[in-house]
C-alpha cells in the first residue's frame, strides 16, 4: 500500500473539501495538498512539477516505492476529453505512468476531473446540504433539475440562490463536505474519484 499521497487541485476550495473527505477515504494515509489559485496555473506549472517528481523517484527508493500523486481539475467549460488528454500527456511527456495509461498495471500519476464544478459533488448529496445550510429540503435531489448533479450548470450559483446568501466557495466546502456521506454519492465523477483515490493508495512500485 502506499504510505503518502499528494494532490494537486486548482483552489482552495477543492483543499479545503479534501481535508475533510480524505481521512474518510484514505484512513491515516499521510497525504499533501498543492493549491493553485485556479486552473490555469495548476495547468501552467504542471509540467515543471511533474518533472520534478520524475527527479525525485529516479533518487529517492522510498518515494518511488512508497508515493502516489492525483490531479484534480475542473471541466468548467473545457472538452472534457481534452482536458483529460492534455493532463495525461504532461505525464507522458515527464515520464511518469498515469492511471489511464497503465492499463491495469502499476501507475504513479491519476488525473481525474470534476465534471463542470466542485460544488456538484454537494448537489449530489442533499443531506449533507440540509444539514450545512438547514433552509435547504432534503427533498432537492428528487427534482429533475438536480437528479444528474454532475449536468447540472453552474451548480455555485445554483447554491446562491438557495442558500439566500451569496455562496462563498471555501466557506461553503467547509460546511458542507464534512457531511458528505462517501456510501451514497449522487455525483459520478464524486464516485469515480473516490475510486481512484482508493485504487491508488493500494498500489505498490508504480513502474
């Protein structure tokens, strides 16, 4: 199993939702968060950081043994393809082995989008939302306009309007995703990621 985790995410929301979710996900897993300002950044300094954990696993057994790294970005309004293309060449092009690319052997790098936004992952669990913010209806998830919480457009706003305040990101996460239940998440990219979570923290020597 590995024994360290890092992960890369484009805001500080995304950390602060982390925080609470991993130890959930991963136990007592030691694990790093880099935050970015946005996805742009993360996306510019990928390819310098990527290359530095090549350096680090070609002089340091432990690390390449022992360490695993997720990306976590935003669709927003990105092909969602190629996002995905762009972030496992960048692992290509460091020589790391990506999730995608291992074809079910040993990997190092998984890159895994949020479909539209971070806050489609609360939409998906609307008990977590009615226990942060009481004024929202557990009911929520049965109207058809959040049933498929990861198509559901500007999902932020759609959290301002219901809150009646103006929704503030990294407050928000912090209220809420201490709630989320990770055995009933309605979001499937909020699946998937936690899926990869767990794959990846079980892997051993990642070629």
């Amino acid at each position: 199993m590995a024994e360290y985790l890092e992960l890369l995410v484009e805001e500080p929301s995304m950390e602060t939702a982390l925080r609470a979710l991993l130890p959930k996900i991963v136990g007592t897993l030691a694990f790093q968060i880099v935050t970015h300002q946005c996805k742009n950044e993360l996306l510019l300094r990928l390819p310098q950081r990527l290359d530095g954990y090549r350096r680090r696993r070609e002089n340091d057994p432990w690390f390449r043994a022992h360490s695993r790294v997720v990306i976590l970005v935003d669709r927003d309004d990105d092909d969602c393809t190629a996002l995905k293309q762009r972030l496992e060449a960048a692992a290509r092009h460091s020589g790391l082995m990506s999730r995608s690319g291992a074809a079910g052997g040993n990997y190092f790098v998984a890159n895994r989008l949020a479909i539209e936004e971070l806050e489609a992952w609360y939409f998906g669990d609307p008990e977590a939302l009615s226990s942060a913010y009481p004024g929202v209806p557990v009911s929520l998830g049965k109207k058809a306009k959040f049933r498929d919480p990861d198509h559901l457009q500007f999902p932020a706003l759609e959290l301002e309007k219901l809150t009646g305040k103006r929704y503030q990101k990294v407050a928000g996460s912090r209220a809420i995703a201490p709630h989320l239940d990770l055995e009933r998440p309605g979001s499937r990219s909020f699946r998937h990621l936690i899926r990869a979570i767990r794959n990846t923290t079980a892997r051993l020597g990642a070629s």
